[in-house]
C-alpha cells in the first residue's frame, strides 16, 4: 500500500510541483434570503391548499431549485461565509489527489481518446480547476480531451465559467442548432468546456464521471413503518399559524414500492432519482467505456432520519424558511451499489464493478495525502500558509472532522474485473 502512494505521488512530485494555491471566498448573493423564503413559502402554501400534502422529495425540489428562489439558483451558498464549506474548498490536496487517481485509472484503461471528464453538481467548479490543472502536467488537454459539467443552477454556472475559463462562454443562443449543451467556453488549458442540464444529454464518448456531493442534494422520500404497513411523511400545512409541518399518509405511496423486502429498518428515505442518475451513468460506462467516482457523506443502508437544513454552517430546521438554508439527507451507497448493478430487462448494458466505500480519511492516506502535506510544507516559506495547509489537513482526514463521514465509491465495467483483480484502484484497498 506504501508503494502504491509513492507511485503516486512521484507523479505529483515530478508533474505538478510545489505551488501553494490558497482559496479566496467571496460571496455575494443576488436575492434577498427572506424575499426568497417569502416567495416560495407563498407558493408551496398555494399547492398545499390546492392539492393538499407534498411529498419531502417535492418540497425538496421546489426549494433548491425553484427558477426564481430556489436555495441554488441565484447566489453563490459554497464557502466560509456561504452554509457550508466542501473539501475542494479546503486545500488544494484533494483536488490534486483526486486529479492523479484519474489519470492512474484513465491509464490503466489504456488512455482511450477522446474522453471527458464529467462532473455533475461542480459547485464553484474549485475540484474541476484543480483537476485540469493537474491534467495539464500531464499534456491532457487539447482537441482529444473535454470537460462536461451538470448543472442546473445560471448562477452557479457562471461561478464555474470565471474559475475554468478566461473568456465569456457562448450561450445557447449562440450553439449550433440541436446542441445538448447550453453553454459552452474553452478552459485555461485549451479544453473545451461544456454546460448541460441532465446527464442523459453527455456526449456518448468514454467519460471520466465524478460526483461530489451531488447525491446528498437529491430529493428523496421519507418512508415509516406504521401498523397498518409502510407509509409516506409528507409535509402539510398547520392552518392555525401557516406553519409547515410533517405528517403520515392515510394511504400506501408510489415511494414505498422503493423499499426492499427484507427491510429491517422502520424508517427510511429513498431516492428514486440517485438510482435513476447512477444507472444512466453505470450504463454509460459499459456502453462507452469510463469510470465513476462518487464522494458523499452518506452509509451502508443502515441509517433512517437524515433528512436536515443547513444555514451559516450550523443544523437548520428545514421547514422553516424555505429557500434560505441547505436541505440534505445521507447518501444511501447501498442504494447506489445496487443501481449500478441491477440494469431493467429492457437496458442494454450489464452489472458495474463495485469499489468501497471506504472512509475519506483512508482514501486519502493511501494515496499519499501525507506526502503531499510534507513535499507542500518543504517548500512553504510562509509560517500562516503551513498553519493553514495541516489544519486543512486535519480537516480532511480527522475522523471527527470530514475524515469518517465522507464515503468513496467507484464504479467500473465488467470488461475490466480481470485487471482490477491484479491491480486493484488505489485508495480503496
């Protein structure tokens, strides 16, 4: 295992150097947060009275990206004075790790050209700006090699297009008739770099997927044994003071035919739109040929109530002000495992590989974490830098910090399993 984070990070040494790169914050939304919450308060009160309840998965998405208040839609959440911070955020290592663990895997493939990396929810596009500069060391870039990025967010994309791009991206106005994409720039190292909302719009080239906290955003239903069987918490209206609040369905949902027989567990949540986005992409990686890597806080299927709200990186109540906090719930990665390996009958593709999870904290470590820390402290000169740099170490890899509640997950086609036998993927054995 040594040997395996020397061999990494030798390429890290020898490609991408000594350079420091520190993190600036500057957030600035472009709404009002209360006007926000006022609004879609307003309007989920509408289609309550109307049709009456609303399942968690719909009040998730009408608050995260509602077209004109949605949580995600109009201003910058991410960093130190946004609702919470991500690990690109925090130290240029894991950008640079997860860069080298790409192109490992990418060689191991044999290096097929043309590819794209595809990343779906790129936040302010810092693990895609560390990625590309660390491919660039490695003379990846040009005509053979794209970026993809998913994201439904204006605002957002146009955070990532100043971080990946020196010049204004076209707009869709602009595209070729019958483009999948809706925005589409060239990056700092010559690549181009496309925006689309849905992964089932990618081009059908061999892809390097990366997801990074992107499932926890997901919508989800939250499900409980009750009785008379499994029922559905849905979210009504207390017509004493307006107020939301949870409450049991009368009857079965659609969403409890998303639980499993042998459910053990009296409740549960479910997202039938992670299963359909990690089948798409496990489809794709057979049909196509690439790898997935999936980076969340999440679980094996043994946790029930996560479902929350995130405001000024503190727990928020999540129905109260809606538009003006986070909603999140727990990755089930065994839900996710599952839908990489049972394609329908009527899909033409097979069962993925299957790596992890494993531990954030262990990911790092094996692939040389450590290293990179020591080699970036030898050549600081600045004692505030290196203060900085093994606090976000601790960060990243203390089990009470990020290093035990963020999960890795791989996924490869079946074509490979004899050579993953001999040369299983770094950081997860």
């Amino acid at each position: 295992m040594q040997s395996c984070s020397r061999r990494l990070m030798t390429y890290l040494s020898q490609k991408i150097g000594f350079a420091i790169h520190r993190r600036y914050f500057c957030d600035k939304a472009k709404t009002t947060l209360k006007g926000n919450a006022n609004i879609l308060l307003k309007q989920i009160e509408a289609r309550i009275l109307a049709a009456g309840p609303i399942t968690v998965a719909e009040y998730m998405k009408e608050v995260l990206t509602n077209p004109t208040a949605g949580y995600y839609m109009n201003r910058d959440v991410f960093g130190q004075t946004g609702d919470f911070i991500t690990s690109p955020e925090i130290s240029q290592m894991f950008g640079e790790l997860i860069a080298v663990w790409l192109v490992n895997e990418w060689t191991k493939c044999g290096r097929p050209t043309p590819f794209q990396i595809a990343e779906l929810g790129p936040g302010r596009g810092t693990l895609m700006a560390d990625i590309l500069r660390v491919f660039s060391k490695f003379k990846i870039a040009g005509s053979d090699f794209s970026v993809s990025l998913v994201e439904v967010s204006p605002y957002l994309a146009q955070v990532q297009e100043k971080q990946l791009s020196p010049r204004q991206a076209q707009e869709a106005t602009k595209l070729p008739q019958g483009s999948q994409h809706y925005k589409q720039s060239i990056s700092f190292y010559g690549s181009q770099v496309r925006w689309y909302n849905h992964v089932a719009d990618l081009p059908r080239t061999f892809t390097l997927f990366l997801a990074h906290e992107f499932f926890d955003a997901l919508p989800i239903h939250k499900l409980v044994k009750v009785d008379q069987g499994w029922r559905e918490v849905l979210i009504d209206l207390n017509r004493e003071d307006l107020t939301l609040r949870f409450v049991i369905s009368r009857d079965r949902t659609p969403a409890c035919l998303y639980r499993l027989d042998n459910e053990s567990r009296e409740e549960l949540e479910v997202s039938p739109q992670s299963l359909i986005i990690t089948q798409a992409m496990a489809a794709r990686i057979h049909q196509d040929g690439g790898i997935g890597l999936v980076i969340d806080y999440g679980h094996e299927g043994d946790k029930t109530d996560t479902f929350r709200g995130f405001k000024n990186h503190k727990l928020h109540d999540p129905l109260v002000d809606p538009g003006t906090a986070d909603l999140t719930a727990d990755v089930d990665f065994s839900a996710l495992k599952w839908a990489a390996t049972h394609p329908r009958t009527f899909e033409d593709w097979k069962a993925n590989l299957t790596f992890g999870t494993v531990d954030q904290k262990d990911f790092l470590t094996r692939v040389g974490i450590n290293l990179r820390l020591e080699q970036l402290l030898a050549s600081c000169r600045d004692e505030d830098v290196a203060l900085n740099l093994k606090s976000a170490h601790k960060m990243l890899t203390d089990p009470m910090e990020m290093g035990s509640k963020f999960k890795f997950l791989a996924l490869y086609p079946s074509v490979m399993e004899k050579i993953l036998e001999r040369y299983p993927p770094p950081g997860f054995v």
